[in-house]
C-alpha cells in the first residue's frame, strides 16, 4: 500500500514535470495584431490582415520550434481603444509583440505600454516620422511621410512646376507631408500655399474652389488611404480634372485599394511612393497573384505590403532569439535586411525605421485597369526627419 502511494506521488510528480517541459516547449508566440478593421479606416485593416494572413499560409505557424498565434483585434479606429486592447493584449494573452496600428493616433497611444512592458510594436501602417521616437520598442515596417514626399518636392520642380497648393489631412502625416513638400519646393526655387482639411468626415468642395481660384501648375494632396476616392469624386464635381492642374503628391491618394474604381480622372496622376501593385520584381509578381488568389477582388496597396513585411521582420527576429520577445527582439530586429515586394529594405539600426526605394509613378490604365506605374527610382531613402536629427 505504502509502495504504491510511494510509487505513484512519483509517477504523478514525473508525468506533471514532463506535461510542464512539453507545454513550455510548445507555448505559443503570441502576436496581437491591432487593426481599424470597421469604420472609414477599415480597408486598411482588411488590406493588412489579409496580408499577414498570406505570409503566415506562405512560411508556416512554427518559428524556432514554437507555434505562432495571431490575435486579431479590432480597434475601430479609435486610440483609447487601441490602447485598452493592447494592455489587455500584454497582460492577459502575454503577447511577445504587438503589430498593425492603421493610422498615427492608434500607433502613439499604446507607445507607453510598449516602453514599461518591454513589448516589440510593430508599425505596419501609420506614417508620421516622429512615431518611433515614442518608444524605443517601436519597429516601423510602413514608410514615413517626409520619406515619399521630397522626391515629389524634387520631381515637381524638376519638372515644369513652379506654383503649387497644397491640401493635406489636418493631422500628423498631413502636416509632415505639406511641410517636406514645402520645405524641399521652395529650396528650389518654387511658390507654395498651403490648405488643410479636416481628417474626420471631409468636405473638400470649399478647398478646391480655393485651388481652382489660385490657378497652381499642380496641386499636392495628402489623404490617407482609403480617402481617395471620396476626394477624387469632389475633384471632377469641381471641374478640377478639365482645369489643367496637375494632380501630384504621395501615393496615398492614389492607393491600389481603390485606385482601380477611381476612372479616368486618375489617369496621369504623379505620385512618389515605396509601393506599387505593378513594381516589376519576381518577388512583387508572386505576391500579388497569392493576395489575389487568397483574396478575390482584393489588389494589395502599400498597407498589405507594411503588413507582409511586418511579419517577416517578426518571424526573422524570433528565429534569431529562439522564440524570445522583449529587448532581444527588438535588437535582433535592428539592421535586419530583406528583398520585399517594394524592393530592397532595411531596418535603420539607428532609428528603427524602414530603409527603402521611393518611387515616382504615373497613373495609366494596363489591361484595361488602373495601375500607378513606376517610371523613377530613388535608392535606399532614410526618413529625412530623423536624418537630419542624426547626421
Ligand atoms: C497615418 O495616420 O499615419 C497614416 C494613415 C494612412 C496613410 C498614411 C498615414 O495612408
């Protein structure tokens, strides 16, 4: 009796100390992706989900040994939101790093979380330069403002154009974008005005009576994405499309989400961006066929393609630290180098920001739908904000 209580307290103690080794061996890595998948910023969401979706399909949901688990969560495009769901993310669910953030906002909200819980955040998609700079846990796999909008700056003035308005989202990328458009115009010799208006619900009839009234050789827009169709819509009510004014600015307005429903008012739109559904690599040619076959009616924009990269980044940091999060990921993230759909990237060791092409395109029609086709390269361009902070 006694040898069998004896024999099976150790029999039970070895089966618990084996059933704890298997279960740590096999707990998962846990990444909270936190996107605006309802609301106007949605197709952002859907455009990033769908791509980390795909890369997760392509390469696997084992990294270093461990299952990957994704959790989506959908922050409707509100900041306290983000926030709640990414303290919720880290304490309950103990993510290893959180990833997505749709628009600037929603990246600065949980920054403080990142920085006291030692969690890796990801930006996949918000744009301001300054949004790294708010922890030194934050990674950014998107692009910044500055980044695409002076080799506009540059190619405008190059080109022809001397008297410019500018109408930008009044908020973080939006005033970062009129300012590298302004700043870099002017050094060469060009005129500026400057509009903003509002991010939320816009009206932008009065602002284009304005532009049309100023007579500018271009107008520079800065929409986020998603919003380019409504300003494209109010641009031909306007008569702006029959007014000789060149339509110029980064990619955003021109986004391949909804690029293709846009018409013919596109056509012959310039704009500098790192992506484009029509980059001609092989690399870009085998994305977009499986988005497109793992999505139907779905084109991937520049947000798929932040998102894609986002989970390379993640999965090539856990292979370097054997599945651990915390600092040695965000180190092991730092100087990583990789061919993306967009081109060659790197992440700038110094700031934690994207490294990459920017690319000057003109919107034409192939095959009978819209496409913002590259006609320019700019190699290896660093956010000149932080540039300028750091040389
Ligand atoms: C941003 O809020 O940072 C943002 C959102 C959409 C864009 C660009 C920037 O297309």
């Amino acid at each position: 009796m006694r040898r069998r209580t004896f024999l099976g307290a150790a029999g039970a103690a070895a089966v618990a100390l084996a059933l704890s080794g298997a279960a740590l061996a096999q707990e998962a890595v846990k990444i909270g992706l936190i996107l605006p998948m309802t609301g106007p910023f949605a197709s952002t969401g859907r455009q990033i989900e769908a791509a980390a979706k795909l890369y997760m399909q392509q390469q696997g949901d084992t990294v270093a040994g461990r299952k990957i688990q994704l959790i989506l969560k959908d922050d409707t495009g509100v900041a306290d939101v983000t926030k709640r769901l990414a303290q919720e993310l880290i304490v309950n669910d103990k993510i290893a790093v959180m990833a997505g953030f749709g628009l600037t906002p929603l990246a600065l909200a949980p920054a403080p979380l990142a920085t006291q819980a030692k969690v890796p955040q990801v930006v996949m998609a918000a744009a301001t330069a300054t949004i790294t700079e708010a922890s030194p846990f934050i990674v950014r796999t998107s692009f910044t403002l500055p980044q695409a909008t002076v080799p506009m700056a540059e190619w405008a003035a190059e080109n022809g154009i001397k008297k410019v308005v500018t109408l930008v989202s009044d908020y973080g990328p939006g005033i970062d974008a009129e300012k590298a458009f302004t700043g870099a115009f002017t050094a060469k010799g060009g005129q500026v005005e400057n509009l903003r208006v509002p991010l939320a619900n816009p009206d932008f009839s009065p602002f284009l009576q304005k532009v049309a009234d100023a007579k500018p050789d271009a107008l520079f827009v800065f929409v986020p994405s998603g919003i380019g169709a409504q300003f494209m819509k109010q641009f031909v009510e306007r008569g702006l499309d029959k007014s000789g004014i060149k339509l110029i600015g980064p990619g955003d307005v021109t986004d391949d989400d909804i690029l293709n429903g846009m018409g013919d008012v596109a056509l012959g739109a310039i704009t500098t961006q790192h992506y484009s559904a029509a980059h001609d690599s092989p690399e870009n040619k085998a994305f977009v066929e499986a988005f497109k076959k793992a999505n139907p009616n779905m084109r991937p924009n520049f947000m798929a393609v932040g998102g894609y990269d986002g989970m390379h980044l993640i999965y090539e940091g856990l292979k370097k630290t054997g599945g651990q999060g915390g600092q040695a990921l965000i180190d092991a993230m730092k100087g990583m180098s990789w061919t993306s759909p967009r081109g060659p990237v790197s992440i700038d060791p110094q700031t934690r920001d994207i490294i990459q092409n920017i690319y000057v395109r003109k919107v034409e029609r192939r095959d009978g739908e819209l496409y913002n086709v590259e006609f320019a390269t700019i190699p290896n361009v660093k956010d000149p904000v932080k540039a300028a902070k750091f040389n």
